[in-house]
C-alpha cells in the first residue's frame, strides 16, 4: 500500500508524492491514518526553507496531528491502553528516554529528541510527517486520547489551545479572578485569551495591530473584556483605560520581533506580577530601564517553549466540553494536494485570504 504525501524537496517546494506504508512495525510502533493536521508559524519558516540546516530535505511537514490508530505494536497498545481505531491527537515530540532530561521527567528538552514534521524522511520509514494520509510512529512515541463528537478543524486545535494553556495558565499562573492582557491577536494568542477565561480571569484585555481589525473583532466576540488597537492608541493609557486603572496580573507576548509590548508589560504590570514571552525578539531593549522595573516590582519573566503534556490534555478536554464557538477560528479547511498554496496563504502572500487557523485534511483515497 502507498500513501499520498506532501514532500517538501526543497525551499518553497512542494511535491506529492505515493510513499510506501510498511506493514512491519515494532512492537513499540503504531501506524496512524491521519485525519487532519494544523498549521503554524513552524510551518511557514520551513516553507521558506529557513530550517533546512536542522531538517535536511526531503521532509514531510505537519506536527499538530489527529488520526485514528490504524495498527500498533503489542508494546505500543499496553503503554497506551488503546486499541486500533481509536481517535488521537499526536505529541509531536518523541524522546529518546534515556537521557537525564527523559529520566528527569522533562522529556520535552530531550537532547536526542525527534519531532514529528521536522525529521528528514530519508531517514525510514519517510511517513514522518503530519501532511500525509499516514504517520508512523516510532518507539517512545506518546498519543492523546480525542473525543470522536470533535470536528477535524476543533480537534487539530488541541496545539495552539495547548500553548494557549501552558503560556496563559500554567507559566503566567492565571488565577480566578485575575486581570489578563494578551498580546497579539493570533491563533495562540486567541488560543492564551480562551485559556485565561477558563482558569476563572476577570478581566482579559487583547492588544492587536490594526491592520487585521478582523482579529481584534474575533478576540471580542471570544469574550475579551477589552481590544486595544496598539497602531491607534498608546498601548499602556488603553490598557489603563480600560482596566479602570488597575495594574493587571499576567501579560502574555505572543508577538513576534517586536519589543515594544515587552516594555509596556512592565509599566502594566502590578507588583510580583508576571510577563510570559512566547516569540522571538530582534533588537535591544533598554536594559537599564528594564532591569529597574524588574527589580523595583519583583517581576516574574517566564520563557515558553513548546507545549507540555498537561497543556494538551487540558486542551482536549476544553475542546471536548465546546464551551467556545470555534467556528471563526478555523480560516481554512484543505487537502494535503493543496499544501503550497494554503502555505502561501498563511504566509499572506495570496489576496483577500484571511488566514488564521488551517486544517490540511488527508482523504484516503
């Protein structure tokens, strides 16, 4: 049996290709029939082939996964306590397990580590991605149950509402009550702003750029208390505004390059208050000015990489409960034939798109 496959071959090139689907796994392999897969910025900077020197071409992209177990070794079922057909939610992460971080538990930072997506699929079997109609899963894998009632598109959200979890509640430490500001209107973003509201914050205020209003209506319309336009007005007065004053608790920057938030977090924040940082910067910032607000208000500044165990679970099960209306969420829906053009969308290089959150979608033919 072969498999369709969306087989990046080099920057801003995409093929697709029939790959074979081994049918002698491990004892501790499984075989997933993929439903779908979300994408995100990860994927664009692969796209453009800024991660060529970590995963040398050809690579299957696609790390935010959901399928159902088509086969699975007899190690793999015991670990899991899953059975073929069952419906899951790939961690994209796969340890080594021997290593001091795997044994520490902090498996995440496994020095030996492999990521579903971003493997070479010369390496075999080269089913090694999300954007395929199928996924092999090596040794020391790790799957989360999915309930079936999901749609494809809410269930592949179970990553970014992940980071949503991990960056707004567990890093920052949202509390009931709390008063929240969200920095960037993205898919992680709206994901931090949907977390925050289900640990109980008071107030979460969400501060986009204008040029995409569209992203500040759709924070609105998920229950932010407040949108601040920060290409309108000065991001601190509004945030004042429109907390009637009151410094706030947790300020979580999802907002790539720009450093401009990171001050205004420390002017907004209270005393032992807390900035997560969830993007990359570029530039300096005034070290002397910032040190000082640290020190004089006993900041806490937390780092967030990927997304953790308990974050995901966490996920699925917000996700399971449909609380929230996700509907407008979910920007595009296509086939892993249609891979290219849905990344140039999420790149913004098509007219009139307005990406947000795309599911690539594998019909078994």
């Amino acid at each position: 049996m072969k498999a369709r496959a969306a087989v990046q071959i080099g920057a801003r090139t995409i093929e697709l290709q029939r790959l074979a689907v081994p049918d002698d796994l491990g004892d501790d392999e499984a075989l997933i029939a993929v439903e779908g897969t979300g994408m995100c910025g990860t994927d664009w900077e692969q796209y453009q082939g800024h991660l060529a020197a970590r995963v040398p071409y050809p690579v299957i992209p696609g790390h935010e996964t959901v399928g159902r177990i088509a086969a699975l070794g007899p190690m793999a079922r015991a670990r899991w306590g899953l059975e073929a057909g069952a419906r899951v939610a790939v961690e994209s992460t796969r340890p080594c397990g021997a290593c001091p971080a795997c044994r520490s538990g902090r498996w995440l930072y496994c020095a030996e580590r492999t990521i579903y997506g971003l493997t070479t699929a010369t390496d075999r079997p080269a089913l090694s991605g999300g954007f395929a109609e199928y996924l092999v899963l090596r040794s020391n894998s790790r799957v989360y149950p999915v309930p079936d009632h999901l749609s494809t598109e809410d269930a592949v959200f179970f990553n970014p509402l992940g980071a949503g979890m991990d960056w707004g509640v567990r890093l920052a430490g949202t509390e009931p009550g709390d008063t929240v500001v969200v920095v960037g209107p993205g898919q992680r973003g709206l994901a931090c702003l949907l977390a925050v509201r289900d640990a109980g914050a008071d107030q979460v205020v969400v501060v986009g750029r204008g040029r995409r209003p569209w992203r500040l209506e759709l924070a609105r319309a998920l229950g932010a208390s407040a949108v601040v336009d920060s290409d309108a007005t000065p991001v601190v007065d509004a945030v004042l505004a429109a907390t009637g004053g009151r410094a706030v608790d947790r300020v979580i920057d999802t907002t790539p390059t720009a450093l401009g938030p990171v001050l205004a977090a420390t002017e907004l924040l209270r005393p032992e208050g807390t900035l997560v940082l969830a993007a990359h910067k570029t530039g300096e910032i005034p070290a002397t000015l910032f040190t000082e607000r640290l020190l004089a208000k006993a900041l806490t500044v937390r780092g967030a990489y990927s997304v953790s165990p308990w974050a995901k679970t966490e996920a699925i099960r917000l996700l399971a409960d449909q609380t929230y209306d996700l509907t407008e969420l979910h920007s595009h829906t296509v086939d892993i034939a249609e891979l290219d053009r849905a990344l140039r969308t999420l790149g913004g290089e098509t007219d009139g798109d307005r990406a947000l959150h795309i599911t690539v979608t594998a019909g078994h033919d």
